[in-house]
C-alpha cells in the first residue's frame, strides 16, 4: 500500500507517519527529515537547501523528487510507503505520478488531516525531538513519560528545529496554502482522497486512519 499524508505544518504528518512505520512495517518518506539530513550532512543538496528551509520556503521540485526517487530505489516491493510531506506541488504531484510507475507502485490513498490553523502555531513551537533516535514529543501534547527521558531509546539531549518559530511558522503555513492545497483536486478527481480529524487527540487520528487502510485489506 502506497499513501500520502497531506496536511499543513503541524497537522501531525511526521507523528502518524512514524507510527504507521512502528506498527505496520510501512517505511516514512519524509522529505523534510531528508533535507535535514543534507543539511547536517553538508550534500550539495543540503547546501542549497539550508536558508531556504530556514525562511520557510519551498526547496525546488527537482531536489526532492530526486530524494524521493532515491529512498524508493532501496525499497523491497512489499513494503508500503508513506508519502509525509511530499508532493507539495502541482509539479511534484506529476513526478510521484511518474516515479510510482518506475517503482512499480500505485497510489492508493490520500490522507487529508483536516486542521485548524490557529492551534498549528502552538504545536509548532512546542515541538522537541529525541537527539539519538528522532522521537517526536510536545511540550504540552505529548511529552515522555519520564520528564527528559526519550520513551523509545533512553536518550537524555532532546533537539528543536530551526524552522520551528512562530514567524517562520506563517510563511510555511502561506506557502500550504498557495502551493500545496491546490493539488488536493488532482487526486479528488481519481477519488483517492480520504479526510480525517486532526484536531483530535493523536490516538484517534491513529485509529480514523487505520480504519481507512482496513478498509481496503
Ligand atoms: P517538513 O519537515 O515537512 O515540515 P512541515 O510540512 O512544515 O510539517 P511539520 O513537520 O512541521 O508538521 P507535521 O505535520 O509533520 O507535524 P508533527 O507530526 O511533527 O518540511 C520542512 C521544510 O522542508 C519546508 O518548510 C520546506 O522548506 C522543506 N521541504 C520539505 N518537503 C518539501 C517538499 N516536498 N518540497 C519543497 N520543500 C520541502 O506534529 C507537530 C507537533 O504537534 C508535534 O509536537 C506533535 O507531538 C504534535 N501533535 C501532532 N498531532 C497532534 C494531535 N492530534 N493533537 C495534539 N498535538 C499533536
Ligand atoms: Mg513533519
Ligand atoms: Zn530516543
């Protein structure tokens, strides 16, 4: 099974993605989590991607549908992807199209995490993330067990992302809103697009999601 999750900075892509992952043997592609790999790795790919992610504009097109194509080349073909953050153009829609066929995959759901935009700023800015292992948590929403403790791996340094101001914030959210909203009608049109709660708690989006990819089993 092949899906992409879409919703605006904050709707809570990278923490379904992750836990679909967990649970189903499904591999996230995030592309953000890849720039910020180039980035810290210093790749040319990062290089050109740096100020760019920190003024919370759009990398180009060809960038990251080329780490798309990549990550798919070392997939076995049974296991499903989970698209988290791409496409977010209309010109990176056509390319999944294209690199879905070259890896033998079809789309099969495209998962709506409807939101309002007023409780994104606070979820945004309070977003920490384990050092070692990359878990997600909130100040507030979803916070480790053991205050300064990371659940998963035991890590004690936690990480905040450099985009991850409430002015950057605005200019991501208007970059969703011009750039990325607008291909939601592509896949209306191939009746692909599923709509779920993001306003609730994270256990139930979980749930409202699997219950899209049951259906289907
Ligand atoms: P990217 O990393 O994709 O960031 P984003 O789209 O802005 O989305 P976020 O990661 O901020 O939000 P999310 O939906 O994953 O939310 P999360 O689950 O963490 O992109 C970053 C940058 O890279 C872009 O600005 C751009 O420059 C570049 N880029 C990336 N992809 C690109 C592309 N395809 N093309 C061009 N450029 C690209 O949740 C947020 C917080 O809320 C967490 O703390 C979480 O614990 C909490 N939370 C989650 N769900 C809930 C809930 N239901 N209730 C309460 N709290 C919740
Ligand atoms: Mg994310
Ligand atoms: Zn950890």
């Amino acid at each position: 099974m092949n899906i992409i999750l879409l919703g605006p900075p904050g709707a809570g892509k990278g923490t379904q993605a992750s836990r679909l992952q967990a649970e189903h043997g499904m591999v996230q592609l995030s592309t953000g989590d890849m720039l910020r790999a180039a980035v810290k790795s210093g790749s040319p790919a990062g290089l050109k991607a740096k100020a760019v992610m920190e003024a919370g504009a759009l990398v180009s097109d060809d960038i990251v549908s080329a780490l798309i194509d990549e990550k798919l080349g070392t997939m076995r073909a049974d296991q499903g992807a989970i698209f988290d953050g791409y496409p977010r153009t209309a010109p990176q829609a056509a390319s999944l199209d294209q690199l879905l066929a070259a890896h033998g995959r079809t789309l099969d759901h495209v998962i709506e995490l409807e939101v309002n935009e007023d409780a994104l700023v606070e979820r945004i800015v309070g977003r920490f993330s384990c050092a070692q292992c990359g878990t997600n948590y909130h100040d507030s929403f979803n916070r480790p067990k053991v205050d300064g403790v990371c659940d998963v791996c035991g890590g004690t340094e936690f990480k905040r992302r450099a985009d991850d101001n409430a002015e950057t914030v605005r200019t991501r959210m208007a970059e969703y809103r011009a750039k990325t909203a607008p291909i939601l009608p592509i896949y209306e049109a191939r009746h692909l697009v599923n709509r779920v709660d993001g306003m609730a708690d994270i256990d139930h989006v979980t749930s409202a999601i699997e219950a899209i990819l049951s259906n289907d089993a």
